[in-house]
C-alpha cells in the first residue's frame, strides 16, 4: 500500500442514577410503648448512597481509544496514557485521580480492545466484573459507526441490545459495580477539524473511517448526506447510552460531554489525525472525573 509520507503510516484499527432511599423500621410488639417521633428519627437509618465519587478500584472497556493507540507511536497501544487507567503523569488518567497513582497501579485494570464494538462490550464486562471493581469506565460506539459505509454501521437496535447485554454480564458478577459511561465521540467533528491537515487527508485515504472520512475534500450532497448519517447514527447511540444507564441505579452517563467537547487538532493524534493525542487522551481523563465526582453528571 503507497504511503504518501513519513507521518502517513499509520493504518488504523478504527476508533457516565437515581438515589435510592433504603429506610427501616422497627417492629413493636405487645404492650411494649411505641417510640417517640424523636426516637423514630434516631432509629431510622441513613438512605443508601446510589453515587460513590471514590471508588476503591476502577475497570476500564472499550475500544482503541481507551487504550491509547496511536497516541505514542504508529499503530500501537499505548495504555499508559489511557484517560481511563493510563499511569502516564501528563494524562492524569480517571483512575490516577480517583485512586492516587500508588493505588491506581495496582487497583485498576484495562480490557479494553482495539478495534472494538458494542458487540464485543459484553464480553470485555465479564473480564471486568471478575475484579469486582468499584467503577466500569466505558467508552465505546465510535467503531459501530466507522464502518466501510453507512449501511454496514451496528443498526440502533443491536447497539442497544448489546449494551443491555453487557450492564446484564457485569451485574452478574459485580451487582454493586458503578458505571461510568462516555458518550460517542463527535465524528463529523473530528471530520471538520483533521481535514485541514494535508497529512490528515492523506492518511485517511488509506481506509480510515470511511462513512465518515471518506473523501474528505468533497463537499457535494452526496458526501454531505454519508456524514449526516453517520451523525445521525453516533446521536441516536449517545442516545440508547443514555436510556440503558438510566435504568441502573449504579450507572451514570457523562450527559454528552464527550460528544460536545469542541476538540482541535492539538486532540488528535498526529499519526492518524483520528485517535486522541496525549493531550486529548488528558482532557478525557478531565471530562470523566468531572463526571464521576459531580453530584450529578
């Protein structure tokens, strides 16, 4: 395959609860007396918190950009800067902040994949709910729609039955497990903004994305139609995110931040000009810890 350059080598494995109250009260028998309204009010004990903000342990699964490829070198892994796990100091990953890096080191675990999708999430889950950790970070759908064409993108409503599959394997295991779940990314973003880099341009003819990124100079209604499509399809998974995490007690979506962040070149990585860079891969690590330290996402 002709490269067009150097930097253009890269060829790609494409790329957050309701509170529950759980009150008691005593029986009282007999002739024995009724206890006073004060007394009730002692007795009764506090509500269960539904949102822990300090995890003991965090798990992360997902695809290629939880595991940092190409943030570090042309097409590799690169965990270390991972926002979710990564111990890398200029990332500040979730887990480094939630955890300090001490704990993070050896309480915090990686089964995240490459080149993933919302199918393959369930079994990531079952990996993860086998540490019983604290919190799941969960970013994934960016490869159901970065496919060689809009018709061959995971239809809503596999998307949402693997999501369901995977909360149901990790509740399995780990009923008490918190949930952070990331939003999709902003696809038609990262097209606006990698396409004003000759070498973006050029690396992406290489197959990268191609619903989305596929002759990226073009502008008629054909190419525009293909990206709102794709568009389309990325707001209705943000969507079905959002409606599955609002079902479990324990699960918090990140409320589109994910998608709204208004991400520029100095995100992307410069190999691929479609992965988070280590800097995208920081202001990921922020949007998430916002997320899971907030009184609400």
């Amino acid at each position: 395959m002709r490269k067009p350059s150097h930097r253009a080598r890269a060829v790609l494995a494409v790329l957050s609860a309701a509170v529950l109250g759980v009150t008691g009260c005593d029986a009282v028998g007999g002739d024995a007396p009724g206890p006073t309204a004060t007394d009730a009010r002692k007795a009764k004990p506090s509500p269960t918190p539904a949102w822990d903000s300090s995890p003991a342990s965090v798990a992360a699964v997902g695809d290629s950009i939880t595991r940092g490829f190409d943030a570090c070198a042309v097409l590799t892994d690169c965990p270390e800067v991972s926002w979710a796990t990564g111990s890398s100091a200029e990332v500040d990953s979730l887990a480094v902040r939630l955890l300090g890096r001490a704990k993070a080191a050896e309480r915090s675990w990686n089964y995240s994949v490459t080149g993933a999708r919302m199918a393959d999430l369930p079994g990531q889950m079952v990996r993860a709910a086998s540490r019983k950790p604290g919190l799941v970070a969960v970013m994934v759908g960016a490869n159901d729609a970065c496919r060689a064409s809009t018709s061959a993108m995971t239809s809503v409503s596999d998307f949402r039955a693997d999501f369901q599959d995977a909360m149901s394997a990790l509740r399995g295991t780990a009923p008490k497990a918190q949930v952070y779940v990331a939003s999709v990314p902003n696809l038609k973003r990262l097209w606006s903004e990698g396409r004003t880099n000759p070498v973006g341009r050029q690396v992406w003819k290489l197959g990268l994305c191609p619903s989305m990124l596929g002759d990226a100079d073009a502008v008629d209604a054909a190419a525009t139609e293909r990206r709102d499509t794709v568009q389309k399809r990325v707001e209705d998974y943000n969507k079905v995110l959002e409606e599955v995490c609002a079902k479990d007690r324990h699960c918090r979506f990140d409320g589109g931040a994910v998608y709204a962040y208004r991400f520029g070149t100095d995100q992307l990585s410069h190999y691929d000009w479609f992965h988070p860079s280590v800097n995208g891969q920081a202001r990921l690590a922020e949007i998430a810890y916002r997320a899971v330290t907030g009184k609400q996402a």
